[in-house]
C-alpha cells in the first residue's frame, strides 16, 4: 500500500487525540499514547490536556491514588506514567535487553549483573508493604555491607542503579508524596499486580501499541523509542516477523514501515491535516517517532528541539510537522518559528494558547512570536 507522508501524520494526530481532540480521560490517553514521558510533572499534565477538548489533568493523579497508573522508569531509562494493565509488557521487553549485563554498563556504575540480582533481592524485601524515600531506601541498603560499593551511585538523583530494578518491575515512584522522591512495589500499589509476563507474550501487545499511535515504523524505530536500539536485533526481526498477517507493508513517499492492518484503510482514506498546535516539552507525538526523523523535524532544526541534558522543548505543530518551539514567559506563550516557516494564522495560536491557559488553571495567555 502506498500513501503519502502527510496522510500518515494526519493518521498519527488523528490516533493520539491530538487533531482532532476528544473527549478521553487521562488514563486512556495515556494508554493510545504508549505511556507519557513525566520526569517533569507539569509536561505530562500538558501532554494529557492538550489532547483534550476539556483538559481534565486531575485524572492523572486520580490514577495513580487508585493504581490504574504508574510512574515508574521505563522507555530509554526515563520516567513514564504508564497504565498499570499495560505496563508489565512494557517493562518486560525494556528488561529483555538486559542493558545492565553489558560490558560499558557495568564499568560506567560499578555493578555487577550479579550486583544488581542482589540489589533486586534487597529492594523486594525492604519495599515489601512499605513506601520510604530515596534516603530511607539507600540508608537501609547500605546498612548491609555488599552493597557499600555503591553508595554514590544509589543516592544518585538519576537513580542508574536502580533503574534496572524498575524494569524487572521490583520497584516505582509511589504518589502523593509532594517533590520527594519516594519508592515502592508496583505489588503494592497496583491490585492485581501479575508480575512481568514473557518477553514473547509481550512483545505483540507493545509492538501493536505502537503502531497503533506511532505508526507506520520500522523494527528499528520502534527499539529506539523503547530502549535506544538495545535489543538484539535477532529478537526485534522475530517479534514482528512473529505478527504474521496482523501486520501489513506501507510505502509512504520512499519509506517503507509496518503498520498494523486493521488500520491500513483508515490511513489510506485520510487527508491531510491543516491543524495548528502547541505541544508540551517532551510530548510523545515527537518522542514516539524521536527526534531524529525529518519527517516531523527537519534535521537542521533538531538542536532546537532535541537540547542539552536530554531537554525536549515544547513545540508548534502544523499540520503534523514541527515548524518552531515555543516557552512561556509569565503570561505570554513565546512562539519562535523556524527560518522561512510559515506563520499559522494568529487565531489558531491564540486559541492554541487559549487551551494552554484553561490546562495550567491561568486567566488568560497571549501570544508573542519571537
């Protein structure tokens, strides 16, 4: 099948709720988008409201007090809220990779794959029934003395030790603790918590997940998105290779991706969108394909998205293709459009801040173009 790439990115923002918006709660948008990147609280709200006619964040943290969502580590070691339902599958094929086995893993922490099963051990039985700070948790693993080794590490804020833990699903951020960093089990928050289920049985539910917001991709373009190419690529070719006729071939302007094929008429019978639309930093529509795909960013452009300590700035977004960035000063959404974009029309921008303003709570934003 052949179609154009705009008719696939009308497909995507049509998928992810984004043009046009609809009507879905947190979690199920959490859920089309394969999970919402959430190191930074206020861009998962925006990712969630921006997607919504009537932006209703406070389903997020409803989610997390009731165990239908997680934050936990996840895609490319970053923290994520994810659905608990769906989150063992993700967490089993991060954990497939084993990145903690590997050679320049283990001299960059000072771990063991041996190091990180006794951690595993460790953390299962301190966490068991309980919720205890960074602090806490560090303070009672070196109390024992194999773990002395790796005290700089554990009380590390970007958590490398512990990360690995998460993926085997031992461990998560618990909520309603304010800014501080508190674990627990996913055992015990969520009901019902399974474990982790086989990296094959996995492997179709995430893979299906994927193209279904993400889609048409590559093999490879997936285990980006998942786990930054780690995956042996023996084991990635097998997984889709696996899905049989559940996939299907799509050629879009020379690429040629899958796409799950109970879509295929949907994205042949789009067209293309002229929406206008300011997306939050680290949103999933530019995560989910990375920002190293000129379909969406043009590559000369890419450092003004893609920044410094793994920054994703906020984004404006016409008709599916990033054209400038944007940041909020005060009561102004500033809008910096790429050399020789061109300007949306002024009232798509206003309303486009307009929701802006109704997802953070504020009166009212205007917009300044820088």
């Amino acid at each position: 099948m052949k179609v154009t790439r705009d008719q696939v990115l009308a497909w995507r923002l049509r998928r992810q709720f984004v043009d046009p918006r609809g009507d879905a709660a947190a979690a199920e948008v959490i859920g089309r988008l394969c999970g919402v990147q959430a190191q930074v609280a206020s861009a998962a709200e925006t990712a969630v409201g921006a997607r919504q006619r009537t932006p209703a964040t406070a389903g997020i943290g409803r989610g997390l007090a009731d165990g239908s969502l997680l934050r936990i580590w996840a895609m490319r070691g970053t923290l994520h809220l994810l659905r608990s339902a769906e989150a063992p599958a993700y967490l089993s094929l991060i954990a497939a990779a084993r990145t903690w086995t590997k050679p320049v893993w283990q001299r960059h922490f000072g771990a063991t794959p041996q190091d990180v099963a006794a951690l595993a051990d460790a953390v299962t039985e301190i966490l068991d029934g309980r919720a205890l700070t960074r602090e806490e948790l560090v303070a009672e693993l070196l109390a024992d003395r194999r773990f002395h080794g790796m005290a700089e590490q554990l009380r590390s804020g970007w958590g490398a030790l512990l990360k690995p833990l998460a993926w085997q699903g031992v461990l998560c951020h618990a909520p309603g603790q304010g800014s501080r960093t508190v674990f627990a089990r996913p055992a015990d928050l969520v009901p019902h918590w399974r474990g982790l289920p086989e990296p094959d049985a996995a492997a179709p539910v995430v893979i299906a997940a994927y193209l279904g917001a993400h889609g048409p991709a590559t093999p490879e373009a997936f285990d980006a998105w998942l786990t930054r190419n780690s995956l042996r690529k023996t084991l990635l070719r097998r997984w889709f290779e696996d899905m049989g006729e559940h996939l299907t071939r799509v050629e879009a302007d020379g690429r040629s991706a899958y796409l799950l094929a109970e879509h295929a008429d949907e994205l042949a019978d789009g067209t293309p969108s002229r929406s206008v639309r300011l997306l939050g930093a680290f949103d999933q529509y530019v995560l989910g394909p990375g920002t190293k795909d000129t379909w969406i960013l043009p590559a000369e452009h890419r450092s003004r998205v893609s920044r410094r300590a793994g920054w994703i700035s906020p984004v404006v977004v016409v008709g599916g293709r990033i054209r400038g960035v944007w940041e909020l000063a005060d009561d102004e959404v500033v809008v910096s459009l790429f050399p020789g974009a061109e300007p949306p029309p002024e009232e798509e921008l206003a309303a486009e801040a307009a929701h802006l303003a109704r997802i953070s709570g504020r009166d009212g934003l205007r917009v300044r173009t820088a």
